[in-house]
C-alpha cells in the first residue's frame, strides 16, 4: 500500500489538520485532487477517517533537519493486522534466510495456514534491509490476469500513465530499486503472476518476492518454502503455537481458557491439524460451546469428511472446521454466508440485502442481523468506516461459502441478484459522477471490484449478455474519468465483443480508440478505429467509416508523437481517397476528410486555410464540438505560423469554450488534452500569463492527467518560469522530474520546453549544476527527427540567461536565426519572445544591425505586450543616458502583463532607487545579482 511523493505531501498537511481548500492552496492542485488523493490515504492505510490519518502523519519519521515527515515506512506500506501474531519462531527465521538467499520465495499452504500473516510478519522484519522498501499486493480482488500489473502498480502509488503500459509502470520503478515486493493469494493468476514476475526478477537485480499461494508457482528460479500448521506442542513439551493463539482469541472474546481445559484445548488443536483459521473459529465458539462441545462437535465433523485423498487432507481439516461451524448456523444464516460470497470486496448490509434477501429462508429486514451474528462468530469480519459499517468474508471462507452456493443450486440466481445489484450501483456512481465536486471516487473505488467480477460472471453467459454490455460501458466510463484509461480501453473493446449489433460495436470501438489517445498510444487508436469503420460498414454506416478514416488520416499528420512506429508511406492518402468514397454527401464526414486533408498540407500554403474553413463550416452546421475543435486546430496552427498570435489565441481559447459543456469522455479526450496545450502555448504566445496559467491549470486538472506530474505540470511549469514564480516553478519542476522518470523516462519532445524553462531558472539562480541536470532532460526528451534548435526556444531561453550575466555578445551568438523566419507553427508561437532578447542582446552588444533589429523586432512581436515591452526597453537604452519615460513605461507595461522578472529587470536598468528595488525583487525570486552594465 505505498505511498506516492504527492501522497506524502497530502498526508503531512492533514497532520497539520488543513482543510481541502489550504492543501490545494499549499500544494497548487484541486480541491477534488486533494479528495482523491485523501480517499486513496484512507484506502492504502486503511484508516477510518482524517482524524485517523493526521495521527498516522503526526507518527511518521521527521527529517533531523527539520524537513517534512518521510514519504512511507514500512508501517504504511503493510497492512495493519486485526489480531496480534502468535509463535512461529522458527518459521519466521527460516523464511528471513530463505529470502536472504533467494530472490523469489513461495510460502505455500492451504487456504487458512496462516500463509499470509507469516508473510507480512516476516516482511516487517525485514524492512530495513531493503533501501527502497518493502510493498504488500493483495492478489484477492484481482480476478483478470491482465489486471495483475495494474494492482501492483497502484498499490507502488504508480497510478496510470497515459504514455505506457502497468507493466512497463511496474518494471520501470523496480528496475534501479532495492524492494521486496510481498505477493499476496497468487493460486488463481498462477501463468499471469509466472510471466511477470519472469520480466521482473530478470529486470530488477536488486529487487526480491515473496508470494503466497496454495500452490507453488513450477518455475526453475523459485524458492517454495512450505507453511506447516501451528506447533501443538513446543519443542520443551509446553504448549505450542497453536494453543497459544486458541488461549489468545478465547481471552478476546471475552472468555480466558480455564487451567482445566488445557488439555482439552490441546486436543482440538491437534485434530484441526495446527491451521490457524480453523483454530481461531473453533476459538471464536469457545465462550458458548466450551472445550467438550468443541470436541463433540469436532470429532463428528471430521469423521464425516475421512476418506478423501491425501492432498487434501489439510484442507479437509479447515473444510472440518467450517463446515461445523456452517451447520450451527440457522438456516438464515447458512444463506447469509453463501449468498455473500457473491461480493469480492467489503460490503454493507445494504448491498447484501439486495442480493441475499426477500428470497427464502432469508427474510426481510433481517441481514443486519444476520450479518452481525456471523461477525461475530468470526464468519465475517466487521470494518467500521466514514460511511458505515461494512463487511468482510476472508477468502478462504468466501470460497467455502461458494462451494456452498453450488451446492445448494443457488449460484445463478444469487450472481444474477449481484448483477443486477451492480447495475443499480453503476448507475448510481455515474450519475454522481456528473457533479463537479463530491465523494464519487471514492464510490467508484468501492465497488470497481464488483463491477469487474460480475462483468466476468455475465460475459460468460449468453442470458446476460446485454447486462454484460451495459456494464462494460458503465465501467468503461467510470474508470476513464476515474484516471485509469488503460482499464477504460479494454472494457470498450470488451464492451464491442459483447454488443448485439455492429453499430453499438462500432461506438464502443471509437471511444476505445479515444481512451487508447489519451494514453499517447496512437498505433492502437489507429487499429481499434480501423475496426470502428468495418463495424460500421457491417451495420451499413458508410458515412461512419469514412469519419472513422478520416481520423485515423488526421492523426497520423497531426499526432506523430502519438506513434509507437511510423505508419506505411502514401497510408494517409489511401484513407482519405477510402473516406471520400464512403461519405455519400454526409456533411460530418466530409469536414472530418476536410481536416485530414488539412493536417496533410502546408501551413504556408492558401489552400491549407480553405480547406480548414469549409470543415468549419460544415462541422457547425451539423453541431459537432469535436469536429470543429479540430478544424480550430489547424486554424490555430495556421495563424501560429503567419504570426498572427493573437488570433491564434482566440481561435485556441475557442476551442476549450466549445469543449467545456462537455463531459470528459474517451471520445472527446485528445480534444480536450490538445485543447489546453494549444491554448496555453498560444497564450505564452500572445504574452497573456495570466491566461496561459488558467488554461495550463486545466490541463493540470484533466482526469486522466491528474497524477502525472510530467503531462500535467508542464504548461504551468513554463507559464509561472515566465512569469517569474520561481520557487513555485522548481516545485513543479521537482514533481515534473518526478512524474517523467517514475513512467520510465519517455521521449516526449512537446514537454522539453518546461524542461528547458526549468533548467533556465535554476541557471537564473546561480545552481549551474542544476542547469546542466535539467539540460541532460532535454537532449532525453527530445523528439526524434525534430531538434529543439528547430523550434527556438533553447536559444530564447540561453539568451535570458547569457543577458542576466552581463553577457550580450555571447546572446547575440546564441540568436542566428532571423525571428522573420519561424515559419511553421511550433516555432511560430516562440517568434515575439525570441524577437525581443534579439534585439535587446543586439543593442546591448553594440551590434551594427541594432537598430534596424528593433525595426523588424516590432513586427515579431506584434499581439505580445510583453515582447513589446522588452522592445520599446530595448529602444529607450539606445538613447544618449537611457530614455527614462520609456523604460518607466516599459516597466509599468510588465507589471502589468504579471511578467515579474522583467519588470525588475528593467528596474535594474532604470538604475538609482528603482535598481535597489529591481535587486531586492531578484533576489526575492531567488536570483543571483544582475550583472549591469554588462561586461
């Protein structure tokens, strides 16, 4: 149950009992990512409530210097036993050796042996030994071997990472880390659990296994280390372990064992073969039964289950167990319990109503009760939290009560009972997930294990094929916005696979290819689209195809980046020349081919800007946002080149304005992403920042960008370096490095800029080791095929540096490249900030050209106040002694414009009064001294 760096951060502001609103505030996200993240704490650590996790923040290690509390401990990474760990001195040594020796250790044991308890035992006392901690995985609720690497990746606080798979999540944080990774419950994801943990162990040197499971996992490299029942007697003829945990769970439960009952007791143990949860039931009954009513009880039991075959006699020894306590029960209660084995996680007496009740011998009104009878016989466990009581059945007891269910020929309609309760609850977490602020996360998170099971159960069988769809669809949905697309992909596909026509397979497939876009997994957009369109030629929807060709046409020119590998030469044209052959004249899919063939063309050329117009139009006429998002793209793209950046941002803000009336959904997600990248970068264009900082805000806040640090905090990294928020940037920048390297260091050439802007602050600092660090980023992120030097920002920002210092000459070096020649829209958006430090590093510089570089300089940054503003500095100093007005002007202009470095640059350059106050602005900001004049 790791926690995340974030989390860590969340988790010290509760322990100093801030609201949602101050830690947002401190830590410069969302109120409804401080709820998240609080909801997940409450999970992980299994804390009942705020209160809860402010003592578990206050109990955390403090940093001797006076830093903030540790991110985790090996008390926050393990479950907190229920009950005190008894005995197994021996074992517990043995295994530690065991691990010591080995890098993969099975613990291997029937359900009940106390497998589990002896693990985490053991890997508490190991927690020192590995440097990067060590990290429990509860296997139960994963029923999808797919699934695996996802559980272990939230429970490393992993989360999803648009870029990338879980596994690759999971193989890159372990690579360089010394862990012991606790598997816990592998016997039903046996080949899934041996694959991974093959790439594991042979890509993480350093890190080490230990699973359990009834059965051991057949594979060469593997340790198996058999858990025996409890001692009966200890090695000096006294009690043993066994007793031990009779005598303490008796006393528990209120009823200390009598000296005389010792023997008896003893015999019990004995006959239960020593296993633990078998020991603990027969404990459980000890205060109403006594140790003779145990040992009648007992003993008829086991006598009616000899015979069977000699694998299973430790299991017939807990099936014993359970089985008498299941025929003490009444017949309710009998029901009860197998009936809620339907639930794979905790659930309240609500939900158990819906699936067990009103249906004989249950009555109803009477589960609560039930329930809480069965709690206390140790049937089920009772975990009281924020929203109530819920409850609990341990797996193996769970099982049992399974098998029971198919005895009993009830296992149909209990399952249908659950599904239909599944839907019910769908429904209702979908529903509340519409409400801008609320606790839906945290419903989504209580029930996602249900909603996975039954979707299992129902797929499996034809009668329920159309709930199996709805709540594919449902499920689908949720875990998009819940953050997690990776899941949201496959359940549309399933959800495709599970339709009753073509057309329903097709829109399922769409919004697949959508979640598999915001994931940067364009090939798979592609693919999934492409069976979209044959969906949709099957059902007869020509026009369908084409848009869905034409899509996958735009994507390949207009998402590159998106690409695991380059599509086939002369594949965009097929798909268009395809498309126009399917549209029939439909109005949506000629401005889809529309935008296709815009993404195909030149920027500079004319006819590129009338095809956009014609898709603009014919995507309002027939009220489609996304379609005319698009359009606006290559708008933007096209006045982002002519350096028209004003009308860029306009068309840019446009875009989120047609898009926020909408839902976040999969469809509609690479719209809403690119969306505010444009819009911010169009912004930093037009020298808005306070504009560029709202827009990169809600890229930030995009549900399925929440907890990436690099894709969520890049924009607003860039926005608040040019503003001059410094100590805020190199927070970001932390959480940004972050972010990159716990999803495995991912090219990513459209996030190099935030690097450079970081690696600019920490050089505007004095850290020049910082600088190179960050620098070292860059040349990583870089896009393939496309340098930085062709998009100038680099050499934008080494000139703000070489200026600081006094060094214009090396700025003009720095600066070759004319601004009149950004032709192409990535550049286009750096012209007017480039513009300014070129002429501001000529004149400076005493270059020749320096006068008629402000000439040509006041047509780069035309549409950017603050570009215009450096310029018209720029022109003041070149008068005999400094234009005083002018550079006051100029100053007042970037106050304005929220601009702070250059408005105390220019309180520097205005010298007297105003520089003391210019330099004690810079040093507020964290600068070192402004070298002027320059040397």
């Amino acid at each position: 149950m790791g926690i995340s760096a974030r989390e860590a951060e969340v988790l010290a502001a509760l322990g100093e009992h801030l609201t949602n609103a101050e830690i947002g505030a401190r830590l410069f996200i969302s109120i409804r990512t401080v709820e998240s993240h609080v909801s997940s704490l409450l999970r992980k650590l299994q804390a009942d409530d705020r209160r809860a996790l402010a003592g578990v923040a206050g109990s955390l290690r403090s940093d001797p210097a006076g830093g903030s509390a540790a991110p985790t401990t090996v008390a926050a990474a393990l479950p907190s036993p229920l009950t005190p760990f008894v005995g197994r001195l021996a074992e517990r040594a043995a295994l530690s050796t065991a691990l010591h020796e080995h890098r993969l250790v099975t613990a291997v044991g029937p359900g009940g042996v106390g497998k589990t308890r002896l693990a985490l035992s053991v890997a508490a006392d190991m927690g020192d030994r590995f440097a990067d901690g060590v990290w429990y995985v509860d296997l139960v609720p994963v029923t999808d071997v797919l699934m695996i690497a996802p559980a272990i990746a939230d429970a490393l606080g992993l989360g999803e990472r648009p870029g990338g798979s879980a596994v690759d999540d999971v193989l890159g944080w372990l690579a360089e880390r010394e862990t012991l990774l606790v598997l816990d419950n592998c016997e039903h994801l046996l080949d899934g659990v041996v694959v991974l943990l093959e790439r594991l162990l042979a890509g993480s040197p350093r890190s080490t296994v230990l699973a359990t499971s009834r059965a051991r996992l057949l594979v060469p490299f593997e340790r198996v280390f058999p858990v025996p029942g409890l001692s009966v007697e200890a090695d000096d003829g006294g009690p043993g372990d066994a007793v031990g945990l009779f005598l303490g769970r008796a006393a528990a439960a209120g009823s200390p064992a009598r000296s005389g009952d010792i023997e008896g007791i003893t015999a019990v143990c004995r006959a239960l073969d020593g296993m633990a949860l078998a020991i603990e039931l027969a404990a459980a009954r000890y205060p109403s039964l006594g140790v003779d009513g145990l040992e009648a009880g007992l003993t008829d039991r086991l006598r009616l289950l000899a015979g069977g075959p000699r694998i299973d006699d430790r299991h017939r020894s807990l099936r014993s167990a359970l089985d008498w306590s299941y025929a003490l029960l009444d017949e309710p209660g009998q029901a009860v319990l197998r009936r809620v084995s339907a639930f794979a996680e905790p659930f309240t007496a609500t939900a158990a109503a819906a699936v067990v009740a009103d249906w004989s011998p249950v009555p109803a009104g009477h589960v609560p009760i039930i329930l809480a009878g069965l709690a206390d016989q140790s049937l089920l466990i009772a975990l009281a939290g924020p929203g109530g009581t819920r409850y609990r059945a341990l797996e193996t007891i769970r099982q049992y009560g399974a098998d029971r269910l198919d005895e009993a020929g009830e296992s149909v309609e209990t399952l249908s009972r659950h599904l239909r309760w599944c839907l019910a609850e769908s429904a209702v977490v979908e529903l509340a997930s519409r409400e801008v602020a609320g606790t839906w996360r945290t419903a989504f998170d209580q029930v996602a294990g249900e909603l996975r099971g039954a979707l299992t159960w129902a797929a499996g069988h034809a009668r329920h094929r159309t709930e199996a769809y709805r709540l594919a669809i449902c499920l689908a949905h949720l875990s998009f916005i819940r953050g997690m697309p990776g899941e949201s992909q496959r359940r549309y596909e399933q959800a495709a696979g599970l339709a009753d026509d073509d057309l329903a397979a097709a829109d399922a497939l769409r919004s697949a290819a959508g979640a598999a876009e915001s994931r940067h997994f364009g090939s798979e957009a592609l693919r999934l689209r492409m069976r979209a369109a044959d969906a949709a030629l099957r059902a007869g929807d020509r026009p369908g195809a084409a848009g869905d060709l034409a899509q996958n046409a735009e994507l390949i020119n207009r998402g590159p980046g998106l690409m695991a590998t380059v599509p086939a030469a002369g594949e965009v044209e097929l798909l268009i020349t395809r498309g126009w052959a399917l549209a029939d004249g439909d109005p949506a899919a000629e401005a889809r081919l529309l935008i296709a063939e815009a993404c195909a063309g030149a920027v500079a050329d004319p006819a590129t800007l009338q095809l956009v117009e014609r898709a603009l139009t014919l995507a309002r006429r027939v009220g489609d946002p996304l379609t005319e998002s698009a359009a606006l793209d290559q708008l933007t793209a096209v006045q982002l080149a002519r350096g028209e950046v004003r009308a860029a941002a306009a068309s840019a803000l446009r875009r989120t304005e047609l898009l926020a009336p909408m839902p976040v959904t999969a469809r509609a997600a690479l719209e809403f992403f690119d969306g505010f990248i444009m819009a911010a970068d169009c912004a930093v264009a037009a020298g808005d920042l306070r504009a560029g900082r709202r827009l990169a805000e809600g890229l930030r806040d995009l549900p399925f960008y929440r907890e990436e640090g690099h894709l969520a905090g890049a924009r607003l990294l860039l926005v608040t370096a040019l503003a001059g928020g410094w100590p805020e940037a190199l927070g970001l920048a932390e959480r940004f490095r972050e972010g990159w390297e716990r999803a495995g260091r991912p090219r990513a050439g459209n996030l190099s800029r935030a690097a450079y802007a970081a690696a600019t602050v920490h050089g505007l600092c004095g850290d020049d080791d910082a600088r190179a660090a960050w620098l070292d980023i860059v040349g990583a992120l870089e896009t393939p095929g496309r340098s930085v030097s062709e998009v100038h920002f680099g050499e934008f920002f080494d000139a703000l540096l070489l200026l600081h210092r006094g060094l214009p000459e090396r700025a003009v070096r720095v600066m070759v490249t004319p601004p009149e020649e950004f032709t192409e829209w990535y550049s286009g958006m750096w012209r007017p900030w480039y513009g300014a430090l070129w002429a501001e590093a000529a004149v400076l510089s005493g270059h020749r050209e320096a006068a008629d570089r402000i000439r040509r300089a006041r047509l780069a940054t035309a549409g950017n106040p603050i570009a215009t503003a450096i310029v018209d500095r720029t022109a003041a100093l070149t008068t005999h002694g400094g234009d005083r007005d002018g550079l006051t002007a100029a100053a007042a202009a970037l106050s304005d414009a929220g601009c702070r470095y250059q408005w105390a640059r220019t309180l520097v350059l205005l010298g007297g009064e105003q520089r003391a106050r210019g330099e004690s602005a810079l040093a507020a900001m964290g600068a070192v001294p402004m070298v002027w004049p320059p040397e």
